[in-house]
C-alpha cells in the first residue's frame, strides 16, 4: 500500500468517526500508535478499529518518532493506551519514551504496549525488569485476535487506574469543598459555593447550573424556589418560569417526587434533603453523560451538602435565639425607660454605619472582622440594658442629677456588663451577648481615660464600645430627653467634634462627619 493510499484511507477514517459521533455522545478512547512505518498505523487501525469498550468507541493519534509521540502526549493527558514501537530514530527511541512518559510528564495512568519488528535489539526480560510498561509483543506475533485481547485489556486496566486516581482527586475535592461550605452563613452563599463546588469535583465550569429549593409547607413563598443559577438559567433568578425549560423541569419534579438523583443527560439532576424536612435540587451541564464513579462521588458529596446545610440551619436558629435573646433584654430596658425604645433602634442603625464607613475606609482592618461587622448593629441596642438596676427616682427624674446620684446613675454600667458576661459564658467564642457586655460597659470611657467606670483609653476601649459612645451621644443631643430639649444638627456635631481625642475616637468622629457632610446618616434628620 503507497504513501497515497494511506492517506485516502485516513480521510476515510474520519468518515467512520462522523458516524460514530453520530451516536448518543460517548467519549472515545484515545489510543496513540507511535511507529516510523505507515503501514503499521494503516494496520493496526484496520485491525482494531471497530472495537467498543463500555459502549464507547476507539479514537486514533499517530506520531511517527519517539519525540513527536512526546509532544503529542504533552498536549493529549487522556490518552488511554499508548502502542509504542522500539526501533525509530534510534535503537532504543521506544524505550526511552516510556521512560519519559513515566518520568518527564508524570503520567502513570497510560498503557504502554512496546511493539517490535526486532527482539534482538531489546530482549524482553530485561525491557519488562527495567521499564515501566505493560506489555512487551513482537509484531509477527499480534494477529487480529490478539491485537483485540491486548486492547481491551489495556483499556479496561486504564480504566481502573483512572476511577481510583478520579476517587482519590474527588473525595479530596469533597472534604476541602464541604468545609468551606461550613463557613457559609447565608442560604444563597450557601447555594452558589455549592455550585461551585459540584464543578470543581467535575471539573465542568460554572456555566448553566442551577440551585433550587423544594419548600412546599411554607405559607407565601414559592414551592421553587431559585437560589442560585448561571450561564442560561440566570433568567430564573429574575420573573422568568421553570417551565421555560420543560425537559430540565420535568427532571427537576421526577428528582422532587422519587425522591433521589436523575442522570438523563443532559438532564442531571442531584437531589438533597436536609434534617428539617428541606429539600435542595442541583442542575449542571456536563458535556458528556457521567461514569459511575462521578455519579458516586457526587452522591458521596450530596450527603456532605445535606450536613453542611444542616449546620448552616442550626447556625442560623443559634443566630436567631441570640438575637431574640438581644431584643428580650432590649424591650426589658425599655419596659423602665419609655424613652429608649426608638433610641435603641436609631443607635443600631448608625452603628451598622458607622462601622462600615471604617470599613471602606481600611480604618481598624483587623478589628473589623466579618463577624464584628454581622453583630455591631445588633449588639449595641444592649448599650443601657444597665439602667433596670437603677432606682426609678433617679432613672426618671426630670431635672439634672446631683452628685451623688450621679455616681449611682453610673453603675449602670458595671450592672449591664456583669448581666451580659454572665450570660456570654454559656456561648462560645464571640456574640452578641459578649459584645455587648463590651458595649455596655466601655461606653461611658473617655478616649483620653478620663471616663468611667474603669477608666480605660485609646486602644484599651473596644473598638464596639468606642462606636456606640460617639452615636449614643450624637443621638441623645438631637433629640428630646426629659432634662434637656433637642439640639440642632450643627451644635451636636460642634460638640461632638471638640471632643475628638478626649471622650470620642478621632478615627470614629471622622467617619460620622463624612456620614453627615455626606448625608449618609441612615436616619431623619430635622
């Protein structure tokens, strides 16, 4: 057969794949025939070519020398088999690319089957002790028959090799991408790291996928409900319908209904329940139906996603007891003092903006922590919880106070400190009972320590207790109090600005006057 024929027939291979890519999509086996004799490749094509192994069919890569057989495998990492001959560019050209092949590119998965024309020149004993190969024929002695054994032989051990390399990679996916999820605390967080992760386990991208959650019991909300979504389906998180995609939409509520995964791709469908009765679907686009060992690993890491969701539940019923907890001692406070209700309110709110002014500003980076930054707000509505030890001779008298009384008036923040600490210790690690004891205690300190009760300054006063000082005071001056009528907004902020570097946090002052220069104080303001 001429140089020209083989050619002719190459082109009518290609034919060939058209057909087979015809087929439901099943990914080829890559085969790679490395010889310096064309009539080898046209052979051992024409030999094995209609071979299907798990229902996926053969394809074929040809170099004809041992460094273009190299660089092709440099760029082809899925290569199944590799028929590899001895004698090319040099005695031993074979034997040196299984070396590299192993060494160089790291690649132990391959198959690698030497083929020779002369077995003198490497007698087989000392090739199989001293290479890194699979199996070692002469080619007068590969019949069709035996080409075909070898081939499926191969491809079936390439295939074990590779589910175990794809559960080693997946389950370390799996237990790296469930603990970032345990830092999540919002639901649609939740959701899109979700997405992300089932992707990096697939190694798909992040295009056209898709979280929802199923809540049929819960009255005014939708029974799907959108969480996150990418690539076509970004339309659902806005007005459009899931019946936009009624063959995805039909795997969704057979998944919902039976209750576990459908794989009808390209309609893959994982399902999720949660302890709480929830339930999660999670759509993707894989560009070919998944083997069973994807399908395990997903499985694997849909329990992973049930617990991790879970602990994103309980965190947030933890959250929600803390916080009722907060509004419990809040309404408490307000219960004696009438006067503080909307003053609780309004403090939470310039808190929160205060604190995120620093933020952006980069002031107190390390302190500003997103934990601080969910709680701030919240926490300082405890800021007076104090005064409920507080006689109501003192606590509601009109007129200023006498020394005397003063000093009792005071220990209003040693009584909110010791409440608040005493209850934080039945909570580990920060909250909102342990900030704000911070707050209620520290308050009353002066920047330059002059304050009290303990004297604190600087640095010494936390940062929660030095915010809700400057706002307690910027609030209490603009508005009535049963001694004193409302301030103007510039006389408040007069002297509340003379007072930056003494009572108050310069930084802090500095960011309620950008606030108010700016109008960007989340209050109304007469």
């Amino acid at each position: 057969m001429s140089h020209d024929d083989n050619d002719n027939w190459l082109i009518d291979d290609s034919a060939s794949q058209a057909q087979i890519n015809a087929l439901p999509p099943a990914v080829p086996w890559t085969i790679l025939i490395v010889d310096d004799e064309k009539d080898i490749h046209t052979a051992t094509r024409l030999a094995i070519q209609g071979i299907r192994y798990k229902d996926r069919p053969l394809q074929f890569l040809s170099a004809f020398s041992a460094a273009e057989g190299f660089d092709m495998l440099s760029k082809q990492p899925n290569v199944a088999l590799v028929l590899l001959d001895v004698v090319m560019e040099s005695d031993n050209a074979g034997l040196q690319l299984a070396r590299r092949i192993r060494e160089d590119l790291g690649n132990h998965l391959i198959r690698i089957v030497l083929r020779t024309g002369q077995p003198g020149q490497a007698p087989e004993q000392d090739v199989i002790l001293n290479y890194d190969i699979n199996d070692y024929k002469t080619k007068t002695e590969l019949t069709v028959q035996k080409m075909f054994t070898m081939v499926i032989s191969s491809l079936r051990s390439y295939e074990n090799l590779v589910s175990v390399e794809k559960n080693r990679q997946g389950l370390g996916k799996i237990l790296e991408g469930a603990g970032d999820l345990y830092q999540l605390y919002s639901l649609k967080e939740f959701a899109s790291g979700v997405l992300k992760q089932i992707s990096a386990i697939l190694d798909v991208g992040t295009d056209s996928v898709l979280c929802m959650e199923n809540t049929p019991h819960s009255a005014g909300r939708p029974q799907l409900e959108v969480l996150a979504a990418t690539g076509e389906f970004d339309v659902l998180l806005c007005d459009a319908s899931l019946d936009t995609f009624p063959q995805l939409q039909t795997a969704v509520l057979d998944a919902l209904h039976n209750k576990h995964c459908i794989y009808r791709h390209p309609y893959d469908v994982l399902y999720i329940t949660a302890q709480n009765g929830r339930e999660f679907v999670v759509h993707f686009k894989p560009p070919w139906p998944l083997e069973d060992v994807e399908r395990n690993l997903l499985e694997v890491f849909c329990q992973r996603i049930s617990a991790a969701y879970d602990n994103l539940y309980l965190h947030s019923q933890l959250v929600k007891s803390q916080e009722a907890t907060v509004v419990a001692l809040a309404d408490l406070a307000e219960f004696r003092d009438s006067d503080t209700g909307e003053h609780v309110m309004r403090v939470q709110k310039l808190s929160d903006a205060i604190a995120e002014e620093l933020k952006q500003t980069g002031t107190y980076p390390d302190l500003l922590t997103p934990q601080f930054m969910d709680m701030i707000g919240t926490a300082s509505i405890l800021h007076d919880v104090g005064k409920v030890g507080i006689p109501d001779n003192i606590l509601f008298k009109p007129d200023r106070l006498t020394a005397e009384e003063r000093v009792i008036m005071e220990q209003h923040a040693n009584i909110g400190t010791n409440i608040l600490r005493k209850a934080s210790k039945l909570v580990e690690g920060v909250s909102y009972l342990s900030l704000g004891a911070d707050i209620a205690g520290n308050h009353h300190e002066y920047f330059d320590g002059s304050g009290y009760p303990q004297r604190l300054s600087g640095q010494d006063i936390p940062l929660a207790a030095r915010i809700v000082a400057i706002v307690d005071v910027f609030d209490a001056l603009l508005h009535k109090r049963p001694y004193k009528e409302p301030w103007s907004l510039n006389d408040t902020m007069a002297y509340i600005s003379e007072r930056a570097g003494s009572q108050f946090d310069p930084l802090i002052v500095a960011a309620l006057e950008r606030l108010v220069r700016e109008k960007r104080i989340p209050l109304p303001l007469t």
